[in-house]
C-alpha cells in the first residue's frame, strides 16, 4: 500500500529543495534565501537552528530563550522535531559542525 504524502509534500516543496540544491556555495544560498523569506523569517529559523544546536547540547530552556528570544513553546516545537522529527535537524547540525 503506498504511503499518504503529507499535506506539505508537493511539487511545490519538491522544486523548492531542488532550488536550494542547485545553489553552488553559501553565497549563493543566503542570495536565494534573502530573496525567498523576509528578514524576519530569516531571522526566526536563523534562531530556531541556534534553538537546535543548544537542545544537541542540552542547554536550559531558560539559558536558550534568553540567548535566542525565541518563545518556550517555539524551543519546545524544536525539541521535539529535534528529538522525534525526521532527523533533519541532527543531520544538518552534524553537518554544520564539520564545516566549521
């Protein structure tokens, strides 16, 4: 029986990461997501990662809301993707740490 696509999946999200793919280097990445997301929203998963990497090191909710000014439902939203998601955030973070 084939698996019911989620209501995000579509070919719209699917042209979205092959756009994101196609980028070259990071200076191409941050054009692309300046152009695509506002400066908030940049700003808000910019911390939502920062949210992420702290969970990886089991950092206080009160320590990373004060570091991020992000909400304690919003790190609680990224704990639990952190911890039950699809494993995006492990794989970028862990990807993210050999590039530094």
């Amino acid at each position: 029986m084939a698996m019911k696509r989620e209501r995000w999946e579509s070919s719209d999200t699917d042209a979205l990461v092959k756009a994101f793919l196609s980028m070259r280097d990071s200076r191409e990445t941050k054009a692309f997501l300046r152009d695509l997301l506002t400066e908030s929203e940049l700003i808000e998963f910019a911390k939502r990662f920062r949210a992420a990497r702290s969970i990886a090191k089991s950092i206080h909710y009160d320590a990373i809301r004060e570091d991020t000014g992000l909400s304690t439902r919003t790190i609680a939203r990224v704990k639990k993707w952190h911890k039950h998601g699809r494993g995006g955030y492990k794989l970028a973070i862990r990807r993210w740490k050999h590039q530094l």
